[in-house]
C-alpha cells in the first residue's frame, strides 16, 4: 500500500503523508537527473547490481547546461566585473537556500523563509561591502558574518517568544531556518572570499576557475564512469544510484585536472605547489562527495527527486552547488593554513 502511495504522488515536491507512508519504501523512483537518492533498493541486491547505462538525452541536457554555466561563469570571472560575480554567486547561494526552505515546508515544516533570505542576503552584502567596496577593511568580514550569524539566531527566537505562531514544534522551525542559512548561503560565501581575497586580482580568477573545475570533473567523472561500469553499491541507504565504481572516477578524474590545471596556469596559480595539486586532487573530490551526499539526506529526507527544475538536466540550484558547498570552504581553510607566515 506505501508503495503505490508513493507512484501516486506527483513527480516534484510530494507531499508525505505520515499515516501511511514510511521512510523506508515509500520513496520516489529515480530522477535520471538526480544522484539517485531516492531510488528503491532491494536489501538482497544492496552490494552489486547492474547499471543501466547513460541515458543519451539526460546526457545531452546535462551536457547542454554545463557548457552554458561554464560559459556564462568565465565570462563574469574575465570581464573583472567583481559586483557582477558576486551578484551571480549570491544569486545560486540564495535560490539554493529558497529551494532547501521549500523542500522543508512541501515536508509540512514550518520555516521563517522571507528572514532566512533576508540575512542569507545579508551574508553576500558583507561579502561586497569588505571585499569589494572596501577591500582595506577586508580583515573585518568574518566579523560581518558573524553578526549576521547572531543576528539571525536571536531574531529567530525573539520571533518565537513576540509573536504567536499557528504551529507545533517551535524549535524545529527556528533550526531549519538556521540551518538552511549556514548550509548554503554561509558555506557558498565562501566561494566570494575565494575570489575576491586580498592580494593578487588574476590570481583569485585562476584560484576560482581551479576550484570549479575541480569540483565539477569529480561529478563528471562520477556520473561517466558510474553509469557505464558502476555495479557495487556505496551508501545505498543514501543514495542507492552512486557505486565504488563512480567514487573512483571521481577520484581520479579530479586528481587528473588538478594536476593539469596547476601545471598549465603556471605563476598564475602559484599559490598551489605540485604537492598541493595532488594533495587538493584527492581532497577535493572526497569532500565533493560527502557534499553530495549531504544533499542526498536533505532530499531524501523531504521524499523529493530533484531540488527544482530551473537547470535541464540536471534539477535546482542546489542540486548544481551542493559539491561546491563543501569544497569552496576547504580550500579556503587549505589556503589559510598553509600560506607564508607574514613578517
């Protein structure tokens, strides 16, 4: 019965229904786009099962989409339009941070959504007004952030305590409203202080240019090698559709690039070593992995397939940013602590 309640529901955004519906076998089938999150999974077959290949026109969307972002993302990093990048960085934050609010309430979970963009919004207005309007006080925008940070913890429980909500469970509201804030827009800033730091201007683009390359092969390399050889499963409680097979790809297909694009961009990335390419080339992928699979729990967990439908082929903005979510942040912590000591 649980079963046909879930191939009944409508393809995006099913509501759940709590009476008759378990975590565990009412889930939706596939998406051809999505990780494979929510693909049922025999407990008999968990370990080894066979692929079904790379669906031609899943690939061409996917395919068609990529190019298009990569092109539309070089051309903000080369025309040096610093407020432009951060607009459109701040826009995939944002719309990742909506989508992740509305997975929440299709859920039947109340959130304080207009205030989480609000200082989500806020995060990437502290980010232009050190960075870019006044890169000489950049020192301070760890310090803008944690006010906002605090800002949004208290308003969510002054809201709480002020006002009476129409709701049960006031505090799973005001935690999905932080964590939906920290989650995406907090962690996607730091792709910004990635690419506008202190320093060398052209070096930051190059720096930008290797962390999106890096992140996105390891997804390529994933999804190639996964679909035609990928057969023993990796976490299937999570994500049924991603095998050892697609987490070496991934693996090595990064490790390829990093090594590639160090050499290649020379002095323009020297802030990166050979030794650091290849250490980067297996962290990265790694981290772009758990990101994933991070999201996989958000959706599987909300009983959705894809996290929208703005991108063709492959879903919603979050769907596109969830690698880059973690992997924009340790990179900036690798940059950190491995950085010349200053005089």
């Amino acid at each position: 019965m649980a079963a046909r309640v879930a191939d009944e529901r409508p393809p995006h955004f099913p509501r759940q229904n709590h009476l008759s519906c378990s975590f565990s076998t009412s889930v939706p089938p596939e998406s051809p786009t999505s990780s494979g999150t929510f693909s049922p999974v025999s407990e008999e077959k968990v370990s080894l099962s066979p692929r079904p290949g790379i669906d031609p026109r899943t690939f061409l969307k996917r395919l068609v989409s990529w190019v298009a972002l990569w092109i539309v993302a070089l051309l903000f990093i080369f025309l040096d339009w610093q407020t432009g990048t951060l607009l459109l960085i701040a826009s995939f934050g944002l719309a990742g941070q909506w989508e992740f609010y509305r997975a929440q309430e299709e859920k039947g979970h109340k959130v304080f959504k207009q205030s989480g963009l609000f200082c989500g919004a806020l995060i990437f207005a502290n980010s232009w007004y050190f960075l870019i309007l006044h890169p000489g006080h950049a020192r301070f925008v760890h310090f803008g952030e944690e006010l906002v940070l605090v800002f949004a913890l208290l308003g969510a429980f002054i809201r709480l305590v002020v006002r009476q909500e129409q709701h049960r469970e006031p505090i799973t509201t005001a935690a999905l409203t932080l964590l939906g804030l920290l989650y995406v827009p907090f962690l996607f800033n730091f792709v910004a202080l990635l690419a506008f730091m202190p320093g060398n201007p052209e070096q930051n683009r190059f720096l930008l240019i290797y962390l999106l390359a890096v992140t996105k092969f390891s997804d390529v390399g994933a999804y190639v090698i996964g679909s035609v050889i990928g057969r023993h499963k990796m976490i299937p409680r999570i994500s049924p559709g991603k095998t050892w097979e697609g987490f070496a790809g991934a693996m090595l297909t990064s490790l390829a690039i990093s090594i590639a694009l160090t050499h290649a961009m020379g002095a323009r990335l020297q802030t990166l070593s050979f030794t650091d390419s290849i250490v980067l080339g297996l962290l990265l992928p790694l981290i772009s992995v758990v990101g994933d699979l991070a999201e996989s729990v958000v959706k599987r967990d909300a009983l959705i397939k894809d996290s929208g439908r703005t991108i063709p082929g492959i879903g919603g903005a979050l769907d596109l940013i969830d690698s880059i979510l973690f992997t924009a942040p340790v990179l900036y912590f690798y940059l950190q602590f491995t950085a010349p000591a200053q005089p």
